[in-house]
C-alpha cells in the first residue's frame, strides 16, 4: 500500500465521527421514522453532491483524485477494509444457528446480492449512458455498483435491528450480511479484471487468482473476523465478571 493511498480513508474517518454524531441525535430525535444507516447515507450524498456543485472545479477534480476511493487499488480494499466490515456481524451472530442455516444463507447471500446487482444496473446503465459523452460499458456499470449493491442489502439488518425482528429472522439477516461484503469485493475484483482486458490494460484474466481472492473473501476473512469478535466477546465476559467480583467484594452483603 501506498502512503497516498492513506489518503483516502480521511473521509471514512470524518464520515464514522459524523455517523456516531447523527445516530445519538436520532436516537433523541427520530427524523420521519428513517433508519438511522440511510440517514447517514442521504446526508452523506447530500454532502457529496454539494461539494461537486459548489466546490471550483480544480479543487473538486483534486479531492476527488486525491481522497476518493476510486484512487486506491481493489486489493487494498480487500484487506483493509473487509475485516472491519465483517467485525459486527460476527460479533453479533449466533455460530450454532449460522451453521445450521448455513446453505440456506449462502444461497439467499448470493441471490439477493446478484438480483440487487442486476436491478440496480439495469436502472442506472441508461442514465449513465446518457450522462457520459464516453463510451460506458456495461462492465463499467456493474464496478460502479457491486460496493453500492453491497450496502443495499446491509441496510436490511441495520432496519431489523432498529425494529426489531424476530431473532431468526437476523441471524439470518446477519448471516446474509457476514458474507454479502466478501462476495462484493470479489465480484468487484473480477469485474476490473474484465474491465483491465477489455481496455487493453491486461492480456488476459489470472483464474488461479480470482479463486484464491474468492477463498479469502468469503471464507478465510469471514473466519478470522468470527475468532476476532470471539475473542473480543471473552475479554468482554471477563470483565464484566471482574466488575461482579468487585461488586460482592465491597458489597458482600
């Protein structure tokens, strides 16, 4: 990873900060009944469409290069960015439900996140071929959207939640959103493969690679983020307890 690259996490920073800012005040003053996560993404592109409007010209083509994700290489994304994304959910997941449901999860994971694919770019490919005076291919369109289609279907578990649900229904929920980040980043690594071949930028698309960037994605970050938030899990019982040991011991009455 590049020292520039570390610019473009200034953004998720701010936008974390913001987004812990904007969840308690909803918390105190609920905006329309919005879930708080598409609160957070509305003023998110309220704020990004403002800043292209207004901003001058060269200082917006230099935020954008500069901070914007689309300056960092896909690899990058994949292993910083995966693990944290995968933290919650595992966190929160049930293990013995999550493997008793797993195939029933991985299908719906990879149906819903493909119909979500699909749907999106069959409305947004016409738009933006009218937009762009370049060429815009359909591969373009699908790069564009897979993280996009990926947030889509999180924002079902942040609702659940919010509301809710009945608990099989978000360990399902959570299941589907434990592998939904791992299948998008995969799928966005094989689509700038096809988009590198189509513009000559490459001879031809590594297989062995793409496979092993599936394995990593789907299974093996998956497993270190589940013993991660485990592990966080344990520490967090041992305290509390320590915290009881302390109570009955100044208390023992």
């Amino acid at each position: 990873m590049s020292s520039s690259e570390f610019d473009a996490f200034v953004f998720p920073v701010l936008a974390l900060m913001v987004g812990l800012i904007l969840d308690e005040v909803n918390k105190r003053i609920s905006f329309l009944g919005i879930p708080d996560s598409v609160l957070q993404f509305l003023i998110a592109m309220c704020a990004s469409i403002t800043m292209s409007k207004f901003l001058p010209a060269d200082v917006a083509v230099d935020l954008a290069d500069r901070y914007s994700w689309t300056s960092m290489d896909p690899q990058t994304l994949m292993m910083v960015m995966l693990p944290p994304l995968l933290f919650e959910p595992s966190f929160k997941i049930n293990s013995h439900m999550f493997f008793a449901k797993l195939r029933l999860i991985v299908c719906l994971t990879v149906v819903v996140y493909f119909i979500t694919l699909f749907v999106a770019t069959a409305f947004m490919l016409p738009m933006l071929v009218q937009t762009q005076r370049c060429k815009f291919s359909s591969v373009r369109c699908f790069s564009a959207l897979c993280r996009l289609s990926s947030w889509m279907n999180c924002q079902g578990r942040e609702c659940s939640e919010q509301y809710g649900a009945p608990h099989r229904l978000r360990i399902l929920i959570e299941g589907e959103s434990l592998l939904n980040d791992g299948l998008a980043l995969t799928t966005y690594r094989v689509l700038v493969d096809i988009l590198e071949v189509e513009m000559d930028i490459s001879d031809k698309i590594n297989i062995p690679q793409q496979f092993f960037s599936l394995f990593m994605n789907v299974v093996a970050s998956p497993l270190f983020g589940a013993i991660g938030a485990r592990i966080v899990a344990w520490i967090i019982s041992k305290l509390q307890e320590n915290k009881k040991r302390q109570v009955f011991f100044m208390n023992p009455q």
